[in-house]
C-alpha cells in the first residue's frame, strides 16, 4: 500500500530555488532511502512531509491524505524525527514520553510500555536521559515518534554521531519495523554504506533534483547496462593485447583482466579470443556499488564523502 506520494515538489525561499519539481512514492513494509549531498534539499523536503515547511508548488500525500487540504488526518499517519531527537535531559525517558503522549488521544500507557519494548529501551527508560548514550536517545525519539501507531516513520540523518554498534541496532529496529510491523520508513542520510544494507529503494537528490532511483539487491539487469568485468583467461597479457586492439580501457588485477563494457557485448568477445586459442575460465560481472553510482549521478563526487 502506498503510504506517501510526492509530487511535483517544488519549493522556493527568498527567490532561491531550493527543490525543483520532483516525485517519490513509499510504501507499506518498505525502507526507502533519501541520499544527496549536503544542501541537496534532503532535510527541507523532510521538513514540507512533517507539516514545518509550506509547499510553494507540488503535492504530498500520507496515506491519501493531502498535507494541505486534510493536515490532521494526513499528521495522524505519520511519525518522524528532524535532526536530533528534541528530549528534556533532566527527565526520565518515560516521562518524556508520557509529556508527548499528551499531544495525542488515545494514547495511554500500555502504548508507551509497548513502544517502549519495541525500541529495546525497557531497562533504561527510568533513568534520566542526561545518563543516555546517543544511540539511547535515538531509541527514545523513534519510541516517541511511535506512540500513536503512524504508518509512516520519516527519519532525518538518524545515523548521525552514533557508533557502529548504535549505528546496527538502529538498522535492526528499522528493518524490524518495517518487515514485522508494516510500518514504511523514509530515512535520509549520506552514508553511503548503510544505506546499502538498510534500504530496499534508494533516490538520488541533487541541489533540489530527483536524479535517480535505485533498487537495492535487485537480481534482474538489463541486457544492455554497463558494468565492469573481469575475464579469467589462459594468457591474460594477449587478452589485454586483444582488448587494446579496441582502444578498449582494461587492466590486469589478481591474473584477470577487467573491462568496463555492455553486457550484450560479452558473447562476441568471448568468441574472438576462443577463436584466437585463448581458453575462456570465467567472466565474472562486478556488481556496481551505491557509491559508484552516488558518484557518478551528482556532483557530490567533487567533495569528500564520508
């Protein structure tokens, strides 16, 4: 079920263009992934879906409710963290969550007991929160944004200033949610290598433009997409000459030569170097990594990324 649609997002301040028309869908059950270099428009357009920004053109709807026209009912189906999770340091984490569950109704304490459980937090929700490692306060803002059973989580740079282990945990929880629960999860980030692990949709935004969409782990390539391979051959020197003989960019690595080709290309190399008496062991396809392909679609590969 599709639980948030963006369309045609456009946003403006101070006459500075800061989105540029652009769509995106989450569903039910899924992690989906907002990934841009710093300033791409990753927080402002988190900020438009929570209700803080006002939309200058375009449309968002949370589970068919429109943010505009039907705010209450739209707000009652979605549940986020922007930025940092905003607790009171000198409260416990139960009483934090007992003050926000006043801004909902029906939300009693067998609701906080449950989120509460969910989030792994049970031991630790009677202590103050000044006494929270990060990855604690992260769990306490997710159980916060929980208490009123959204059926969308948005989560803005959640990973930032946790460990690896807080970094894990906060996956598990997600995936958990969104496998187990039903619950769809739109998470930005601009860590590269956990979103990989984390997400089942990936977009790619870049100063205010949707760039690309990519499906994580998904089996089924196109014939004709671009990828790197590596030939394992009988004599990898004369495979190299061969390629050159194509001003073809290869190099030997580990006694195979790597190509950077069209898939519906391999059948007749294959052939030419079997016809030359060099015996073909294996080619093997280098699937691309969402860093490579983070790089090659925004200007981002300019900067350093972490």
């Amino acid at each position: 079920m599709e639980l948030l649609r963006i369309e045609e997002l456009k946003k403006t301040i101070k006459k500075k263009k800061i989105l540029d028309g652009f769509s995106l869908t989450v569903n039910s059950g899924e992690i989906v992934g907002f990934l841009g270099p710093n300033g791409a428009g990753k927080t402002t357009t988190i900020k438009m879906i929570m209700g803080l920004f006002s939309i200058t053109e375009g449309h968002i709807s949370i589970c068919g409710f429109d943010i505009v026209s039907d705010f209450e009912k739209a707000m009652e189906n979605v549940g986020g963290i922007v930025e940092n999770p905003d607790l009171y340091k000198r409260l416990t984490g139960r009483q934090n969550l007992e003050y926000f569950s006043a801004m909902y109704p029906n939300v009693d304490k067998s609701n906080i007991d449950s989120v509460v459980d969910l989030v792994k937090m049970s031991a630790r929700i009677d202590d103050k929160v000044k006494t929270y490692s990060l990855g604690m306060c992260q769990r306490v803002g997710i159980a916060q944004a929980l208490l009123h059973n959204p059926r969308l989580l948005v989560l803005d740079e959640p990973t930032n200033g946790l460990d690896p282990i807080g970094i894990k945990e906060l996956r598990d929880l997600l995936k958990y949610l969104s496998k187990e629960a039903g619950v769809g999860v739109f998470i930005s980030s601009h860590l590269l290598s956990e979103m990989e692990l984390m997400c089942d949709r990936i977009y790619i935004i870049d100063n205010g433009i949707m760039i690309g969409e990519k499906s994580i782990h998904q089996e089924n390539q196109v014939a004709d997409d671009i990828y790197s391979y590596t030939f394992i051959t009988s004599d990898a020197i004369r495979t190299i000459d061969y390629f050159k003989e194509f001003n073809a960019n290869c190099s030997q690595e580990n006694g195979g030569v790597n190509l950077v080709m069209k898939r519906s290309q391999i059948p007749a190399i294959v052939k030419s170097l079997v016809d030359q008496n060099i015996d073909i062991y294996a080619v093997n396809q280098k699937q691309r990594t969402l860093e490579q392909d983070f790089i090659s679609m925004t200007t981002g590969s300019k900067t350093q990324i972490q």
